[in-house]
C-alpha cells in the first residue's frame, strides 16, 4: 500500500516500536512508592520532558491525556464553568473542539465562529475582534487537519494575552511539522497526539501554562496533578515520549524534504488532470498536506478506486468518517456542498518515498477517468476488499 492518509494516523516508528515493547515491562503503578512504581514514574517523567521540549513548554506544563480528543475537550470544558459566556473559535476546526463548542452552545454559552477567507488564511485581527475581555476562550487550531491550512496562532495569543482572554490552539497537525513554542507566541493551552507524529495511538497530551487554572473533566485519583484521573498508560507514554523526540530532532531538514515531495505530487495531479485544483493553496499549508478537489467526481467514489489500486488518501476528516455530509472545514473557504464532496485529501510523512509519488501520478488520472466515466453511465466501482 502506497499509505498518503497521515493526517489521519501515521505509521508508527520502529524506535518508538522498541521503547514500547521495553516498557510493557514497567508493570508497576507509577503512582506507587515501591521500586516497580518507582521504575515506572521515571520513564513516564522522561517522556514528559520529551514533549515538553517539542513545544517549548516546561514537564510541569504536560499533562498526558487518551489521545488529542480528550485534550481538546479538557481544554474546552476545564476552561468554562457555570457562568455562562463568550467562546469564539475558527469554522474549521477538528469536530473534537467543533461538537465540544457545540454542547456548550445548547447549554446557554454564546459561542462565534470565525471563517477562514477562500484562500484558505484566517485573519487574526477578526478573531481578535470577536473575542472583547471577558471572553473565556478562544480556540483556533495551528494547523488544519483536512487542507493543511497554518493559522496565526502566535498573532492572535498575543493580542489576546493583552487582554487577558485564554487562548487554546489544537496543535495536533501541526506538530512535528512545523515549530512550536508556547512561550513566543504566548499559548495557554495546546493540544498535541502521539499517533499523528509515528508514536502509539491512545496517548495524547494538554500544554498548560502555568498559573492557568483548569477544572478536571476526568476526576479521581488524583493522578497528572489532579488534572486527569486514571493510571498513566506508561508503555503509550514512552512512545509518546521517544517519538516526540524523534519529530523535534528532525524538525530541521524532514518538513522541506516532505514539502518536496507534496510539491511533486500536487503539481503533477493538477498538469495531468483536467478540472482539478488545490483548495486552500492561497495561503501557508502544512508541508505534508495537499486537498484537491476534482470537478465532477464524488470524492468516495475516488477514494475507493485508489483503494482498490493500494493508495490510501482521505475525504474529510478521519474522526468524522461514515457521514455524507460535506467537510465543516472545508465548506468554511467557500465551497459549495456538492464541490466539497469532490475534495480528496493526500497526507505525506517521513516514510513517503520518490518511487511512491510517481506511482500515484500514474494511478490518479486514471482513477478520476474511470470515476467520470462511471458517473455519467450510472455504474458502481468495485467492491472494496473487506481487508481494506
């Protein structure tokens, strides 16, 4: 399989294979005081520091989490309490901030939504202007899940921070990708995922500066500071930790490399395939992200034809799978319901190769030619393998 779907998961390191499997012998409670729990607190403390360093952040800022969904809702509902107020986010963000905002919504909070332009940029100085003092909380996400779009969160924390107004940005695409540090920029709150970076799925984590307050969404025990109840998953969080390592080690040369190859990728579909664009290419992207919509051709339908030919791409988002609504995010630049259908994502990482992307070249035109085809004479694709 030819795998360009890393936005939705990536592959997972070998090194960060091999510190997993060391660490399912750390069976010992990190919370306990004998030796085994011992054991177990330092590698789950090593990995803190780990991603601390991926963000700039200090190890008592990290609190690790299930995964980035509940770090987003964390951000979300430990930020808010019984009184009712203003909550202003981005319209493309990841349904993980999306439907959180939304229950709030129906509980009386007055939540505004701020639109990208169709070019794919968020103007900083609107979401500036929709959050007066008093907001609490403003959400924008660093990256774009499903057009790879790079939002200015570090503009808008500052002028925010000099109005006192929490500011969380969903750093889940972005890092590993691009830098960051919660420091510069200033954040109060960042969500990150270990799967989106070649570690194990089931362990994320919350940034949170200190000195910002945070009501626990998962209470008992008294565990991450009594922040997040339940016992840590020591073995995820090892490889959460060595695969942050990994992504701030290569930080340097890997995104320009990757950039490359989406470059080769996304100009060869749009020489080579008639009524093809790049959505939200009008502005700074994720290196490893490329949507392209192709006119007159159901975005499933060419998701399935490349399937059966070994290319595994997206439409929409991975957690909004099973739905035939258009993508939210990508409605947002402008697009029409029926256009939206028609945009497929191709999502590279570290693992993508030369040979992979001219072999996609190969396969798409013909793939978009088929799925035309079949549209105008009403027939079906084959059936996707069931292993698929």
């Amino acid at each position: 399989m030819i795998y360009l779907d890393n936005n939705a998961s990536t592959e997972l390191d070998p090194e960060v294979r091999d510190a997993i499997a060391a660490a399912l012998d750390l069976y010992g409670n990190p919370s306990s005081v004998h030796s085994a729990g011992r054991r177990a607190r330092r590698a789950v403390e090593e990995a803190r520091e780990e991603v601390a360093a991926l963000v700039g952040a200090t190890p008592g800022e990290i609190f690790f989490t299930s995964g980035g969904t509940e770090a987003n809702a964390l951000a979300i509902f430990g930020s808010v309490s019984a009184e009712r107020g203003r909550l202003v986010s981005s319209a493309a963000e990841h349904p993980s901030v999306r439907e959180p905002l939304a229950r709030l919504a129906e509980e009386g909070f007055e939540t505004v939504v701020v639109a990208p332009r169709p070019t794919g940029a968020l103007d900083p100085a609107e979401v500036v202007d929709r959050a007066p003092a008093g907001t609490l909380l403003v959400s924008v996400m660093a990256a774009n899940n499903e057009y790879g779009g790079l939002y200015p969160v570090g503009e808008i924390a500052g002028e925010l921070g000099r109005r006192g107004v929490r500011f969380h940005t969903d750093a889940i695409q972005a890092a590993g990708r691009m830098p960051l540090d919660v420091k510069a920029w200033p954040i109060d709150l960042l969500s990150l995922s270990a799967h989106k970076i070649h570690g194990p799925k089931g362990v994320g984590a919350l940034y949170v500066r200190r000195g910002v307050s945070l009501r626990a969404h998962v209470p008992g025990g008294g565990q991450e500071k009594k922040v997040r109840g339940g016992t840590e998953n020591t073995a995820g969080i090892v490889g959460f930790g060595v695969a942050a390592r990994l992504a701030r080690e290569r930080l340097v040369t890997e995104p320009k490399e990757i950039a490359r190859l989406r470059d080769r990728l996304e100009r060869g579909i749009l020489e080579s395939v008639d009524g093809a664009r790049a959505v939200g290419a009008g502005a700074p992207r994720l290196p490893n992200t490329t949507a392209i919509l192709f006119e007159g051709v159901p975005g499933d339908a060419l998701l399935f034809r490349l399937d059966l030919e070994g290319v595994a791409v997206s439409v929409g988002s991975a957690c909004s799978s099973g739905t035939l609504a258009p993508s939210p995010a990508v409605l947002s630049l402008g697009l029409t319901p029926r256009e939206a259908k028609g945009v497929v994502r191709f999502s590279l990482s570290r693992l993508t190769t030369e040979d992979e992307i001219a072999r996609v070249l190969e396969i798409v035109p013909r793939a978009v030619a088929d799925a035309r085809a079949a549209r105008s004479t009403g027939t079906r694709p084959a059936a996707v393998p069931a292993d698929a």
